[in-house]
C-alpha cells in the first residue's frame, strides 16, 4: 500500500514554514506596509473631515498602571512611614508570682511557663543600697497574697516583660503603691507618666522610706558608679 507523505510542494503553509527566515521576511514585508498605509489613509481622512474622537478614561484599560503605581508607592513611602512612627507595644496576662529578685524585679508563673517582670516606670534601690531590702520585703508582702495581672508596655533587651503589675485581690497598682512608700524612685528619663512625679513629691514632703536620707543616690546613677562609669 503506497503511503502518501506530506511535502513542501503539498500545502503552501507547510511550504511557507519550510522557507529561510530571510525570504520569509521578504514575504511578509508587503503585508506589513499595506496595512501601514491603510492606517495612514484613514487618519488623513479623518484630519481631513475633522473627526475627533474623545479619550475616554477606562478603569480595565488603566488598571495594571494602577496597581503597580500602588506597589511602588508602598514600597517607597511605607517604609519611610514605619521608620518614623512611634512603635507602640501593649498586651496583658495574669500570672502567679513565684519569687521577688528585687523590688521591681519579679518572677511570674504564666501557662506552665517562667517569665520576669520588670515594673516600669519605677525604680527601686539596688542590693547594697539603703531600703533595698525594705522595697523587696513591700513586694513580696502585696504579690503573695493572690494572682496579678500584668499590663506589659515593651520587652527589654534582657527578654523581660516591662509593665505595670496590678493585684488582682485589692485592685492595686504594685508600682505605684512602692513610689507611695518611698521605696522606689520615678523614672522620669523613661516616662510621660507625671502622675508618678506626684506621688513621689508626696512621699518627700512625708519623709517617709529613702526620703529619709539626706542624700538618696538614684539607682541609676549608683549602678554607673558600680560598673566604673
């Protein structure tokens, strides 16, 4: 049985594909410059008879500019944005407070896990200091009785949860009623918070606590003195 194969003298198309390149381009160069001149024919007459046509804004047409426009601008401007913005970091949770370190430094008891706690805002004596011992026994006197929520404003370099520490029993603001005592120092270098000033002009004018001294050192500065600054 004879078999019959395609070739290029069979179709003219498969003839065309089989053709170089170059006379392929010959071929179609007339095609290209047909269609050119039409083009050119119908805006002559077009400017001819004065036919405008009105641009029109469509939406479908436009909306791949648009997107990348938006992916650009938030590229370059958001960043720029989340640079200059003041971060801002808060969450609570309630733990059981298992041991005082120091007077503004605890130990809490959250979900199975151990997490420190330092009271912010405030600042109590460092151990070797006058009423260290005062500010750790007043803390563990007011957390041991019950449970403590704890309003976290920031985690400090050293992974401690930085907040203020409220009993949960009496409703009381641990860091606030040390200041009250005078058994802390207002950190006014790192808070806004003036009302903190104000308790401890009180505990001044009441010399009760460290303002019994005459002169009380800052822990802050007694803990540069320390490191040899």
């Amino acid at each position: 049985m004879n078999q019959r194969f395609l070739n290029s003298h069979d179709t003219p198309a498969l003839g065309f594909l089989k053709q170089p390149i170059f006379y392929r381009f010959l071929l179609v160069l007339p095609l290209f410059f047909k269609i050119r001149h039409n083009r050119l024919d119908l805006n002559q007459k077009n400017r001819y008879l004065k036919v405008y046509k009105p641009k029109t804004f469509s939406m479908f047409k436009h909306i791949n500019k648009i997107k990348y426009s938006l992916i650009w601008s938030l590229f370059f401007f958001f960043p720029a944005y989340a640079a200059s913005a003041e971060p801002h970091f808060s969450y609570s949770f309630t733990g059981t407070v298992m041991e005082v370190l120091e007077g503004d430094l605890l130990v809490l008891l959250h979900k199975g896990k151990f997490a420190q706690v330092r009271l912010s805002d405030v600042d109590c004596p460092e151990e070797g200091q006058p009423f260290s011992k005062e500010s750790k026994q007043f803390s563990a006197m007011l957390v041991f009785s019950g449970p403590v929520t704890v309003h976290v404003k920031e985690l400090n370099t050293k992974g401690q949860a930085v907040g203020e520490v409220v009993l949960m029993d009496k409703g009381l603001n641990l860091n606030r009623e040390l200041v009250k005592a005078g058994l802390a120092w207002w950190r006014w270098k790192k808070t806004d918070d003036t009302s903190y000033g104000d308790l401890e002009k009180a505990a001044r004018k009441k010399k009760i606590g460290l303002w019994t001294l005459e002169n009380p050192i800052p822990p802050w500065e007694f803990r540069l003195k320390k490191d040899g600054h």
